[in-house]
C-alpha cells in the first residue's frame, strides 16, 4: 500500500501521468463524440475538459500540478495558429473573390458578438468590472486578455468567458446554421470563427475543410477588429 | 518534420518579437501566421514540405485547448453572483453573432455575385 501511495505521489508529481491522461481524456471525448453519431452537443473538448476536472477534484490535485504535465499540449497553441496560414494559403484565391462578404461577416459578426453580449448582460443587471470583461470575449484569448486590461475588465473572468464562448459557439454553429439554412461553407467558417476564435475554428475543421479555412481567417480578423469594436460597444453602456 | 517545426517556431517568434516591440495589440502568434502565409506566397513550394506537419497539428487543433479549459473549470466561481446573467448573455450573444455574421456573408456574396467556384 505505501509502496502504491510512493509510486502515485512520484507519478502524480511529474508532468507525464498528467501529459498521458490530457491525451486520454481527449481520445475518450473523441470516441464519445464518434459514438453520439457526431452531434454538435457531445463536444470533445467538453468531454475531455469534463473528464480531467473530475479527475483533478477526486484526486486532489492542483491545476498548477496538472499544468506542468498539460503545458507541453497547451505549448502548441501558438504552432498551431501560425499553421492556420497553409489553409488559408490553400484558399487565397477564394478569399480575394470573397473580399467584401468577408468584410461584412466580420463587421457584423464582431459587433454583434460585443454589443449584444454588453447589451444582455447589462440589462441582466451585470456593471462594471465584469461589463468589461466581457466585451472582448469572442477573440482569441490572449487578444481578450489585453483588450479586457486596457478597458477595466479582469483578465481571470475574460479567460474564462472565453474559452466558454468557443465551446458554446463550437455546440451551436452547426444545428443553428442548418435551422437558418446557410448552406455556404465560406460563410459559415467565417461566422464560427469570428464569434468563437480557435475552439469555433477546431470544430469548422472537424466538419468541412473550407469551413474550416475561413473560420481560420476570421478568427484571425477578428483579433484585429475586436481590438477597435469592444471599446467603442463598451462605452455606449458606461 | 523538424525544417516545418522550425519554420512555424521561428514565425512565431518573429510575431511575438514584433508584437513586443511595436506594442501591438494583435498576439505574436497572428502576426506569425501572417507572416507564414507571405513566406508560402513567396514560395509555393515550401507548401508541399509543410503540409504534413501543418495538417497533423491542425487535424488535432481541439485538443489543445483542453488543459485552458480544465483552468477555466477552477475559475468558474469567479463568475460570482453574475454567474447566470454572464452565461446567458455569452450563449445568446453567440448565437447572435454566428447568424449575423454568416448572414451578411451571404447577403453581400448575392449582392456582389461573389459566388464560389
């Protein structure tokens, strides 16, 4: 018994039980996602994310333990967006044709995204601080995090609203797509993307590449234009 | 594998350099795809070597936001008592957001003819 409590406190310490276990928890969140005949609700980053975290609370251990294992997966993050280039590099012809749709899925999709997320909240009675945290939430995370400083909100709550963004526009897009009956793929990735960044933009993947490439590019234009729009939604309810 | 690896690496760097020192508010990793896409416009070739290691990352993309994700289950209680009201506006938003957005795209391509083909 001691010796199964040294071996796991030595396992437990060390980033590779927590390394393999990321792994696991998303290979089980994929087969659940293949089981459920791929439907949008049984997200694989939801199950995986739902897994480790009743791990993590049964046995004890810390987010920062877990980290050290989990930073070699989070590490490539940023790989990973610089290798969203090929796709678009792949479609550049289709994006240049598709220049002005673009820019307008973007404009309306980014303030859309901003002015009614403030607008709900505010009218939901939220002020202030968490108004602000807020506002960013449909960009890329640490584009969130640097808007959310520069206009009074707290990085830890725009971090969180976030990545609960991504999954929630990653669970709708597709069912909420199909009932409007938008059949375009470029417009659809664009709109998953621009609303719901990277985690938006690794569900358009899974469903159709095209999809995937735009949802790519607005993920990316809408790190830019949240920059400009949150602010300026901001201060219409302060 | 590694000339891929390194290429992605160094454009990354490269961002994260430019983000820093000319305070922009775009993240390093976004001026680092930029930056790649002009590096496989210039050479078209370099597409093909890049391809296999690109796609693999990119074929597993969701999988690297689980260990954020398992950060944000620990902060949930940092929604507070605005918990609920927060939850509602993000998921009504979204959905906003992605009808919007996906809409006005269709509209002006019929607008535009910018059909695809």
């Amino acid at each position: 018994m001691t010796d199964l409590t040294a071996f796991w406190s030595y396992l437990s310490e060390g980033p590779l039980l927590w390394l393999a276990l990321t792994l696991l928890a998303y290979a089980a969140g994929d087969a659940c996602f293949r089981a459920s005949g791929r439907k949008p609700y049984v997200n694989t980053v939801l199950v995986a994310v739902a897994i480790l975290a009743m791990i993590l609370w049964v046995t004890g251990t810390s987010y920062g333990t877990y980290f050290e294992g989990a930073q070699f997966v989070h590490f490539l993050l940023g790989p990973a967006t610089v290798s969203l280039a090929l796709p678009l590099f792949d479609n550049l012809g289709r994006l240049r044709r598709a220049a002005l749709p673009v820019a307008a899925g973007l404009l309306a999709g980014s303030a859309t995204a901003a002015a009614s997320a403030v607008a709900i909240a505010w009218g939901l009675g939220v002020r202030g601080e968490a108004l602000a945290s807020l506002a960013p939430k449909s960009a890329t995370a640490p584009v969130a995090i640097g808007i959310a400083e520069r206009i009074g909100g707290a990085p830890t709550l725009t971090a969180v609203l976030v990545i609960l963004t991504g999954i929630a526009g990653a669970v709708v897009a597709t069912p909420l797509l199909n009932a409007l009956r938008i059949r375009d793929w470029r417009a659809r990735g664009l709109a998953v993307g621009v609303a719901s960044h990277g985690i938006g933009t690794a569900r358009a993947f899974q469903v159709n590449p095209t999809a995937g490439a735009f949802a790519g590019l607005g993920m990316a234009l809408n790190a830019v234009a949240t920059a400009f729009i949150a602010p300026l939604v901001l201060a219409l309810f302060l | 594998m590694i000339h891929t690896l390194l290429v992605l690496l160094a454009c990354q760097l490269a961002g994260e350099a430019a983000a820093r020192l000319l305070g922009l508010a775009v993240p390093g990793p976004v001026i680092g795809m930029l930056l790649m896409l002009g590096i496989l416009v210039a050479l078209p070739r370099f597409a093909a070597l890049a391809r296999p290691t690109a796609e693999g990352i990119l074929a597993n993309l969701s999988l690297l936001f689980v260990p954020a994700g398992v950060g944000v289950v620990g902060h949930i209680s940092t929604l507070g008592t605005q918990a609920v009201a927060l939850l509602v506006a993000l998921v009504v938003s979204t959905v906003l957001a992605i009808a919007a957005g996906a809409g006005a795209f269709v509209l002006v391509a019929r607008l535009t003819g910018a059909g695809d083909d």
